[in-house]
C-alpha cells in the first residue's frame, strides 16, 4: 500500500468564472502545478514549494459554497501569501505576457517579535481578482526602535 502524501493544513479553495483561464495563469504564469483535478466539475487542485489552493469553476460545481453574491473581483478583502524560493522566475513569466502587477517588487522589513524578516515581494491579480502576494525571505535582523 502507497501512503498518501502530506497535505496542507490550509487549502484555500476559490471560485472562478474559467477554470481553463485560471490554469493558464496558475500553472503556465505563477508557476503552479496542477496535483489533480476533476474536468467534469471544474475542479483542479494546484500546489507550488508546499502552497496550495483548489480552484473550482462557477456553474459547473457538483455543489454551491456561496455563502451571498458573488461580485468581481472575488477576491476584494483578501491576498494570500505565497513563500517562494526565488520571485524572480515568476516575475519574468509575468512581464513576458504583460500581466499587470498589482503591486512593483518591493523589499520589506517585518516585526516578529525581537527580530525583523527581509523579505522581497509584489503582488498580483489572478484572473477573477484573487490577490497573490509572491514573497522571498532574504535575511533576518534584530528589530528596529519604534
């Protein structure tokens, strides 16, 4: 018997309008993979470097979780942190095709207790407006007075 390999303690899973759009971007883009999938009811599950989401399309759901309307963008309020090893592969997938960044590449200093992560990070808008924050750790220092 094969065991199952680990999951994530959190998969978010999204509604998109284009299940096939939504992969383009994913995978072909943001450097995702699907794991698996179900193309009979829209559903795909994508992972990269230990970050997962499941994507399921709208209308072709074996089932509803809409909780109110549904207005795009669907992802206002919200933006998921992917940690990566490397932005820079995803950045240059982006820009060959024109995507818009939501936000530029920036580097960032964040408190953690008595110390401040490094991080190197941008923002970007999958097609149904769910925000994805792609961020690189490059170095820890004690934190700054303030």
């Amino acid at each position: 018997m094969t065991e199952e390999p680990a999951s994530p303690a959190l998969v978010p899973e999204l509604i998109v309008e284009d299940l096939s759009q939504s992969l383009a971007f994913w995978c072909d883009l943001a450097g995702f993979s699907i794991t698996y999938q179900r193309p009979e009811t829209g559903f795909a599950f994508v992972s990269r470097e230990g970050a997962a989401f499941m994507l399921e399309q709208r209308n072709l759901a074996d089932r509803t979780w809409e909780t109110g309307e549904l207005v795009r963008p669907y992802g206002r309020g919200i933006n998921f942190e992917v940690h990566v090893v490397s932005i820079e592969p995803t950045l240059w997938a982006l820009r060959q095709v024109g995507w818009p960044l939501y936000a530029e590449p920036e580097e960032k200093w964040y408190r953690i207790d008595e110390r401040e992560a490094g991080v190197r990070q941008f923002l970007v808008q999958d097609p149904d407006g769910y925000l994805l924050r792609f961020s690189q750790h490059f170095g820890w220092r004690a934190a700054t007075a303030g």
